[in-house]
C-alpha cells in the first residue's frame, strides 16, 4: 500500500504521548515476532515434518507459512504506528527463480520485509542463530543455510539455485552504520559469479534509522520511521566475467564494487 505524499514527507516531531505508545507497540511487536517463531517452530513445522515427507515440497510450505506470518506481523505494526511501509516494483520478486536477491542492510527488518513478498526465499542465516531457541526451528523448518564452512557453503549455494531457489544475502554481512559508507564482503560476489546467475539489487531506505546495530529496540525516533524497499532490475553476472581472468576472483572483485556503488546510491543501470 503506497504512503500518502504526506506520510512519506512528513519530518513532524511525534508528541510524547506518541512515542510512549510507539515504545509500548514496539516491545508488543517484538515479543509477538519471538511468540510467533516459537509456536510455529513447536507445533505447525512438527505437524509439517509428520505429514510431509518430502523434504522440497517441506519447505516450500515452511517458506509459505513464513511469507504469509511476516506479512501479518508488518500489517500489525502499520496498524499500530510503529511504522509504515513501501515497496516498489515487487512484483520483480516473482521472476527470480535461480537468481541471487542482493540487498542493503539497515535495519533488524530488513529480512522480514524481503521475505514477506519472496515467492521463495532461501536465506542465509548467523551460524549462531540455530542455537537461538525462538528461532532455530524456523530456519531448520525453512531449510535456510548457515554460514559455515566457506567452501561446502558455496557449494550448496551453487545448488539451491541449481535448483530454481531464490538465494537472499545481506552482502555487508551485518547492519550498516548510518552515515557511513557501505562495505560489502565479496562472498555475494563469489557466489554469483561461480554460479554465473542473475542477481537481483533490492534497496532498502529507512529514515529516519530504526533498529539499527547501534540502537536497542525501545530507542524510538521522534518521527514515526518510514521504509521505503525498491526493487531494481537484474544484472548478469556474466558481464563481470572477462575471458582473460586468471581467477574468478577478479570478476568478484568487480562484482563487489559494482554492488557497492548500486546499493550506496540506491539507483542501477538497466543491464537486463
């Protein structure tokens, strides 16, 4: 639902009761989000993993459940006034089978928004977070790689688009500073670049910033936060390949920069 010119432009200050209501709406939101992953983990993925035998079509379903859970959580902080929201061009997401979603980082709901209108979203996840018990037998439900092993990972990437899947990494590895410059790693380059695929550039604006790294959940801006997620066109990969190359590491490198200075600006050249 698109914002109102108002709303998107709107840099009035919150009265105090507006923000202690924003606190108390974001710590409900906050303790829905863990209550939710915990009974979808404990009862319906079980219910899943004893009528489904099939592992693919297992997941599938997990990543329905999760899609359609992540949009009811949205929909109840903009009913609420945590925030609101506005996506551009996501009916692009429905074309990305085989292809890698890249995508800025800053904000703790970056992953939610993205994988609330993901067809399919095959995400890569903290190693750490499958021993978090809120949500671990989500990402083992959803089937969501972790981040181990560098080279098996690469590998299973490989496949899962192989496979028709749709690979969503946060190629900064972490939420950005506000006011800094971006940083990417070049493991979302590799990947593309051995997998020769499409990538997908999704950028995320938040303003002002909310959840960032730095900041803990009940530090509330004073103005209601708007999140505006575009999704651009596609790239090949294969452009960045040069015949000369000596290592594909090379063409990661220029992947990587190419990367940097689309989601930086927030704006990409039309290369498909």
């Amino acid at each position: 639902m698109p914002l109102s010119s108002s709303a998107a432009t709107n840099t009035t200050r919150s009265s105090l009761f507006n923000r202690c209501w924003r606190v108390i709406a974001t710590g409900f939101c906050f303790s829905l989000f863990g209550l939710g992953g915990l009974l979808l983990s404990c009862v319906w993925f079980n219910l899943l993993r004893l009528a489904i035998r099939n592992r693919t079509r297992r997941n599938q379903l997990t990543q329905n459940a999760i899609r359609h859970c992540f949009r009811f959580f949205l929909a109840t902080t903009r009913f609420l006034g945590v925030l609101d929201y506005h996506f551009a061009n996501s009916e692009r997401l429905h074309d990305d089978a085989g292809c890698l979603v890249v995508a800025n980082h800053p904000s703790l709901l970056d992953y939610v928004l993205l994988a609330s209108r993901m067809p399919r979203c095959d995400c890569i996840v903290k190693e750490a977070l499958l021993n978090n018990l809120f949500v671990s037998g989500v990402i083992k439900a959803a089937g969501y790689l972790a981040n181990a092993e560098s080279e098996r990972l690469l590998a299973l990437c490989q496949q899962r688009l192989a496979n028709g899947g749709t690979l969503l990494i946060f190629p900064e590895g972490t939420r950005s500073t506000p006011g800094q410059a971006l940083a990417l790693q070049r493991g979302a380059a590799n990947i593309a670049v051995r997998s020769q695929c499409d990538i997908r550039i999704v950028h995320i604006h938040c303003a002002p910033p909310m959840l960032t790294k730095q900041g803990k959940w009940y530090n509330i801006p004073a103005i209601k936060p708007q999140f505006h997620i575009t999704v651009q066109d596609k790239i090949d990969s294969r452009h960045f390949i040069h015949a000369d190359d000596v290592s594909p590491a090379l063409a990661a490198r220029r992947l990587t920069q190419h990367l940097t200075d689309a989601l930086q600006s927030g704006s990409i050249n039309n290369e498909k």
